[in-house]
C-alpha cells in the first residue's frame, strides 16, 4: 500500500490517536473471537456452558454436546446437542464445520460416581479416543483437553510444583479411577498434537490442568461441601493447619481456555501445541479457612476435632467396600472417599508462571464469599442429617469391630497404620 501524501500525515495524527482509543474501548468491551466453531463436550456442566456463552458473546458459533440439558436458558449463538461422547456418529455429526473442540465432558469426580470404574474408564478414556479420531476425520485443527491436576497428585506432597518439575503419577498407584483415567486421556491428546488430519494439515492439541472448580453456579463441589457440613463431617479437622491447595474461578478457567484456543494458531506460531498448563487462581488457600464463609452461612460451627488421616482414610477405605459390598441391593453413597482425604489433607500447590508466560493468562481476583451469598438463595429447602448421621456412626463401629475380630490381616493392618502414624509424629 502506498503511503499518504506528507501534507496529510500532519492533521491526521490526532484522529488515528482518538480512533486507536477507541477500538481499545471496544475490544476490551467484547470478548475476542478466537473460533469460527467451537464444540464443547460435557457443555452441559457449569464450566462448559460458561464457556459456551462466553465464546458465543464474541461471535462464536457454539455446540454445547452433552448427554444432559443445561440448568441455565441456552444463549443466542449456543446449539443444544444431546448426545454421549462414546457415540462416534453422533459426535461426528455434531463437529461439521468446527474449527476447535473443548473436550471438558468427563465422568466420576465426585460423590457416589468415583466408585463406578467401569463407566469411568469407558468415558474418560474410550470417549477420549473418539473425540481425537473425529478432530482427524473432521479435518478439525484444535483441541483443548479440560484436565485435572490429579494427573500428577496422589497423596503427595506437592509444594509450588510445575509442569516440568511434577511428573505424571504412576498409573497403577492411583487410589481411584476417575485420576488414573485423566491421565491416560490427556497423555492421549497430548500424543495426538501434531498427526494428520484427514483433508490435509495437522492436528495441535494441548491440556489444562484445572484444581477444584468454584462459582456461583457451581453444581459439584459446593453443594456436596454444604451436605457434608450439615452432616457433620466437617466437625472433624484432618490435616496440619499448614496444608495448602489451589482453586479455580470458572471464570478464570474460562479465560485460559479461551487464550490456549488462541496459542493454537499460526498467529501464535503454535505454542501451546502438545503442552500442557496447570491453571488455578494464582492463590494457595487452607481449605478449612477458606471454607468459613460457608460455615458461617450456614450456621455451622467450625471444625474443632482434629482426627488422625490414617483414621479418616482407613474410614474411607471401609465406606469404599462397604458400597460394593451392598451395590447389588443398594446404593449408598459414601461420605467420604480416600480420593477426598486426599484432596483435603494433603499439601499440593501448583505454579502457574508457564501459562502466564505462553498463554498470557491473567487470573481475576474472585471471593468465595461471593459465590457462598448466591448459593445459599438458590438452595433447596434445608434437611436434618441427626438419624442418617447416628446410623453411619453405628454401621462403621459395628464393621469395624467385626473386621477386627473375624479377620487377623484387618488388625495386623491396624496396627501397621497406627504405627506408621507415630513415626510420622516422632
């Protein structure tokens, strides 16, 4: 382009200031497209539907795949899909036209659903495989995979870890099946950057490593947090006062998905292909402190009684067996599983100087007090736990007395763990 005659150049500064300005105003107004197409898998949920409105307010068209409605009114420019991620034809159908996918739809992180492995791993790790062979069919060149950092925690410590520093667990030493199954999913995914697509060019792909998921919409941790408060099982402390973990804004987890769909473009040569990014709000919280505005709305008293972790898993390890034992007549939901004892008692905090520096990822401040008001107006009607709570307390003394006297190994196990548990103290 030629360049403007030199008498123009003078009077026009001031109007390509103010015009420069302006369209900082706009763009900062209105999210950046980064899709023509996007389909997210398990859009249904809280994450995935935010992301859906979010992508479609900047002018994405957006397919919201999930086996579920969404609680929440659909959007203009978001399309409803019914359908499960282990169905190639569906999904296939589902994906003309897109230019990336969100893989976010997973099975078992929480409640009763940790314990059913075999749904888990046909989910997680099947659907997984689908999701990759369609981007390749569909000559489809970007996709995000929602991840977890349990793909690297077990159990262990884990202080200011990074993704180079933290390798991934070992799959065989995993305590539950939902971890195991994200890890091999996301080792997929990331082995799968760079292939072939179908009509020519390659697929880039990359994982977000997501801790807990907090908002005010939030449908998982929160009101299972509530239910085990009003239980009483938050009465009881479990864990040094000095453990820490992380957590993530929905907000802020849509924000690094929307940059690592960018960091998936030639415009961005490429980055974050076959990377993976450990998000979080850039904060290490004490789940006990930051719990309290929940406590206090619901007129809870703190947690004072400070019980062994040895004592709480091993109650876990119980209410596990317990639940298969009794499967084939009744479902019951454990209180609390060894994948939770983990989760609460253990210290594993992660850095996210990595997607700050590829990604440009820039965390938002966020309280949880914020999300606790907007929780406890849209709650359903309170219930008393007083009779479910004596009956747990009296199942688990009766089985755990019978274990001890008709099984030697449950005592010699006992007695291990107890010792293993003043060695720690010493």
């Amino acid at each position: 382009m030629e360049s403007p005659p030199a008498q123009e150049k003078k009077p026009l500064k001031p109007l390509k200031r103010d015009a420069k300005q302006a369209e900082q105003k706009t763009d900062a107004s209105k999210p950046k497209i980064v899709s023509l197409k996007t389909v997210i898998t398990g859009g249904a949920g809280h994450f995935g539907f935010t992301l859906g409105c979010t992508l479609a307010k900047a002018g994405t068209d957006v397919v919201i795949y999930d086996i579920q409605k969404p609680l929440w009114p659909i959007p203009k420019g978001v399309a409803l899909v019914q359908g499960d991620v282990r169905h190639y034809t569906d999904f296939y159908a589902a994906c003309e036209g897109a230019d990336c996918v969100v893989h976010a739809a997973a099975y078992g992180m929480s409640g009763v659903e940790q314990l059913h492995r075999r749904e888990i791993q046909s989910v997680n790790v099947r659907g997984t495989g689908i999701v990759i062979e369609v981007c390749r069919k569909r000559n489809i060149p970007r996709l995000i995979y929602t991840s977890t950092v349990n793909v690297v925690f077990a159990g262990q410590t884990i202080i200011d870890g990074d993704e180079e520093s933290v390798p991934y667990y070992p799959l065989d030493k995993h305590v539950n099946e939902y971890s195991r199954t994200k890890s091999i999913a996301e080792q997929m995914v990331l082995a799968a950057n760079g292939s072939s697509l179908a009509g020519g060019g390659k697929l880039y792909t990359c994982a977000l490593r997501a801790p807990g998921i907090y908002g005010p919409e939030e449908q998982r941790h929160m009101p299972r947090m509530a239910l085990n408060i009003e239980r009483g099982l938050f009465n009881f402390k479990v864990g040094s006062p000095n453990t820490f973990m992380n957590w993530a804004h929905v907000k802020n987890l849509v924000q690094a998905h929307v940059l690592a769909a960018e960091a998936l473009t030639p415009e961005k040569n490429y980055i974050a292909g076959g990377q993976a990014y450990f998000i979080n709000d850039g904060e290490k919280v004490n789940l006990y402190e930051w719990l309290s505005p929940l406590f206090e709305a619901l007129g809870a008293r703190k947690p004072w009684i400070h019980s062994p972790v040895f004592l709480v898993h091993l109650s876990a390890v119980f209410m596990e067996y317990l639940y298969l034992l009794l499967r084939p007549l009744v479902e019951i939901n454990p209180l609390v599983t060894r994948y939770e004892v983990h989760n609460i008692s253990c210290m594993h905090t992660f850095k996210i100087d990595k997607a700050r520096k590829q990604l440009g990822y820039a965390p938002k401040k966020y309280t949880f007090a914020s999300c606790v008001d907007h929780f406890m107006k849209t709650r359903p009607r309170r219930r008393n736990f007083f009779l479910l709570k004596l009956f747990f307390c009296l199942l688990l003394f009766v089985g755990m007395i019978v274990l001890c006297v008709k099984y030697r190994e449950t005592g010699d196990f006992l007695r291990e763990r107890w010792a293993r548990y003043q060695e720690l103290l010493q």
